[in-house]
C-alpha cells in the first residue's frame, strides 16, 4: 500500500471514529447542571439580601462559581450551562457590591475641615513660638537626661519649665500610688512625670476635645504630643511594672502642664477665665469661619422623614451641632444625660465613621405606620367606617403617633456602597414634626 493510500485509510479512521463517539450521558448531565444550579441560586440569594453591599466571606460563591466553570470547560456549547454561566456571572458581580460617581460637593466638608485645621494649626504654632519664648529663661536646657535626684533638689527644680516632645497619650498614661499620671523616659534617662489630677491639665485637654469636636476628627490620629510643663515635685512610681518591665519604682519629677502642642492640629493652654479651665487658640474664631460652610440652618416645620435623615447627615458633616441636636427626639434630650450621650459619644461616633468609613449617604422613601391613635389614611380599615365612626375613633384613640422608617446607603471615598442598607426610625405626635429617633445608628 502506498503513502496515499495509508493516509486515506488513516483518515478514514479518524472519521469513523469521530463518528462513533458517544454522546455525553444526558442523564448525568442533567445532575450535573441541577447541582451547580442550586448552588447558584443560594448564592443568588445571598447577593439579594446583601442589597448591593458587600460581604466578607460568601458561603456559597466559590462553590457555585467552579461547578459552573467545570460545566463549561466540559460542555461550552450546551445552552443550558451557557445559562448558569450568566447568571453566576451576574451575582458575582452584584457581590462586589453596587457603586455611584462621587459628586463633588458630597465631599466638600472634608475639604471644609482641611482649611479650617490649617488656619488653627498656624495659629496654634504662632503662639507656639511666644509662649516658649516667654517662659525661655526658666527653661532647663533639655529634657534628657532628666535631672538626677540624687544630685538636684526639689527647690532646685521647683518652679522651672521643661519641654516634652513625643509625649505618648494615652499610650503612656497610668495611675500610680501618688496619682494619675503620663510617663516620660527611661530608666537610664530619668522619668517626667505629667500630672494629670488638676485642672492645668484638664483645661486644655477639654480644650482638645473640643477642637476634635468642632474642627477636625482626624486629630485623634496623632499618638505622640509636644507638652510644655512646670515643675511641681517629685515622687516614685511604678510606670513600666507589670508584664512591660520589671515592676520597680523609680523617682521621677512631676510637672504641670502649662501648654500643650498636637502637631498639625493645635496648641492649648489653660484659661482661668474660660468656662471648661483651658481654650485652644483661635477657637474664637470657629464658629465664625463655620458659618460660612453651613448649607442648612434649620430644620423646616413641614420635613419629611427622608429629608429630615439628610438635614441630620448634613448637620454630622458639617460639624453643625446646634442642627444635629434639632434633628433629634427632644424626649431623648431629657434628663441629667440625655444631651450630653447625643452630644458627645454618639456625634464623636458619627465624625469618626464620615472621615474612616464613607463620604455620603442617600435614603429611601418613608414607610410610615400609626403607631397610637387612629389612622384616616388606613384604606382597609376605613372602607367599613363612616364618617362618624372615624370621629369617634380619632377622639377615643388621643394623640396621634406616627412612625417612619428610612433606609440609608453608605458610600466611601470611591463610590463603593458600605454594607447592606441600614433602617432609621422617626417619629412625631399630633401631626407635628418629625424628629430622629435612633441617632445612634450608622449610615
């Protein structure tokens, strides 16, 4: 048999035996696709509950993303795996979460607070500069090594001023046998010792808080400040005992906080004449420079619940307080607490989450329900009610409450949606105002 005709017989062959080739077994096949088609469902319906917010760990994805991918290596063509394969495709990418183009002026305030942080840090470090050089002749001349007590009295001391940098708080911060303290140095350097009982230091960290509150939440990233002191005494403590050193106490000198610099932020010193002890320089001229970001000052008479969730995001984001306290329940303002937890904790909360965690957040529409009293929008109940029995009812049923759920969704600096949507619930009586009730609540 010549060349030619070898390959005609070997293509033959071939032939037949693509022929002859048994088709895939349908049966098994049809397990196969029912298989990988509930995992996708399950995981289809852990994208639907998430609602466009991403999870950290899915339970089903990775599963249902390779039985789908083996079903479509094996059987590119069949349309009932091509099926699968688009919608596997679609719930992955709806479980890396829903996203929006960020609009400028959703982050203005950032931009607000930037400015506002560079005018009270160049005017902190202007009068940086004049209180070091007014108490410049009673300065010791440097820190470390501290004066050793065995050589230097109290009355040697007492009286002087020193200048502490990198002052770790409240990294460094203790309470000794003597006090509550912030410990500075080292055994082989000597110890200063930050009295932090009086009010030479509570005044101007009051005066911090304030500044986080009113200007910048960004500062509470600064661990390490620069704190001018006077030197009040001496004793031995323990700062470094415990698991961190070897729990021996060593003398060190206690000094009083005249000044205190947060790099980049602000400087603050004690006021005797200011309410809180202490002020942080140019906090007289906040407010004024404020004003110019507010772009609402009231909250309107007639608000819806949606609006009202913006007027309160805009309040938070703006550092309007005054705004944030008339979005709020005036009931949960009540007591010896109530405006001081809204006040403090809870609004640090909200700073803190808008500078680490998202940008905006828009809302939905208001469910509303009656909670007390009766309800003439009720269709149901009034198709079997005349108009004297809703009469009756109103009068019988008092004051009426009402309650409103809005949903609000999260974005961070890129646009990306944070979570699923988080439920905030509103009230008002007697057809008056609507006011926030869980204030607490993130966005």
């Amino acid at each position: 048999m010549n060349i030619q005709a070898k390959l005609f017989a070997a293509l033959c062959l071939g032939t037949a035996a693509l022929v002859a080739a048994p088709a895939p077994d349908e049966a098994a096949l049809k397990r196969q696709i029912g298989y990988a088609d509930y995992y996708v469902r399950e995981f289809e319906k852990e994208v639907a509950l998430q609602r466009g917010g991403e999870k950290m760990v899915w339970r089903n994805q990775r599963t249902a993303l390779e039985k789908v991918r083996e079903l479509k290596m094996a059987y590119p063509d069949d349309p009932r795996v091509d099926a699968l394969f688009r919608r596997v495709r679609s719930a992955l990418k709806r479980s890396k979460g829903d996203f929006v183009d960020i609009q400028a002026e959703w982050t203005q305030y950032l931009h607000n607070e930037d400015n506002l942080r560079q005018l009270i840090s160049k005017l902190g470090e202007e009068e940086w500069t004049r209180i070091i050089e007014s108490h410049k002749e009673g300065m010791i001349a440097k820190a470390f090594p501290a004066p050793d007590s065995a050589e230097v009295s109290v009355e040697d001391l007492k009286g002087k001023y020193v200048l502490l940098e990198d002052v770790e708080y409240p990294a460094k911060q203790f309470y000794g046998a003597s006090g509550e303290f912030i410990w500075c140095g080292k055994p082989s350097s000597g110890f200063w010792f930050i009295d932090l009982a009086g009010r030479d230091w509570l005044g101007p960290y009051e005066a911090a808080k304030r500044y986080r509150r009113m200007v910048d939440s960004s500062m509470q990233d600064v661990k390490k400040w620069t704190v001018l002191a006077e030197v009040a005494g001496i004793t031995a403590e323990n700062p470094i005992g415990g698991e961190e050193g070897p729990g021996n106490f060593y003398f060190g000198w206690i000094v009083k906080p005249v000044a205190i610099k947060i790099p980049g932020h602000l400087v603050a010193v004690r006021d005797k004449e200011a309410e809180s002890s202490g002020r942080f320089i140019g906090e007289e001229r906040v407010e004024a420079v404020k004003q110019g970001w507010y772009t609402i000052k009231e909250v309107p008479k007639d608000v819806t619940p949606d609006r009202l969730m913006e007027i309160f995001m805009t309040a938070i984001k703006e550092k309007n307080h005054k705004l944030y306290l008339q979005c709020i329940d005036p009931e949960y303002m009540g007591g010896m607490y109530g405006e001081d937890e809204a006040k403090r904790y809870f609004w640090d909360l909200h700073q803190e989450r808008f500078h680490r965690e998202y940008v905006h957040a828009t809302f939905s529409k208001p469910k509303i329900t009656v909670q007390k009293g009766f309800d003439r929008k009720d269709e149901l109940q009034n198709f079997f009610l005349d108009d004297d029995d809703r009469k009756t009812f109103e009068k019988i049923g008092g004051e009426k409450v009402e309650e409103a759920v809005v949903e609000s969704i999260a974005y961070d600096k890129n646009g990306k949606q944070l979570g699923s949507p988080h439920p905030h619930r509103l009230r008002r009586k007697g057809g008056g105002r609507w006011y926030v009730l869980d204030y607490q609540q993130r966005f």
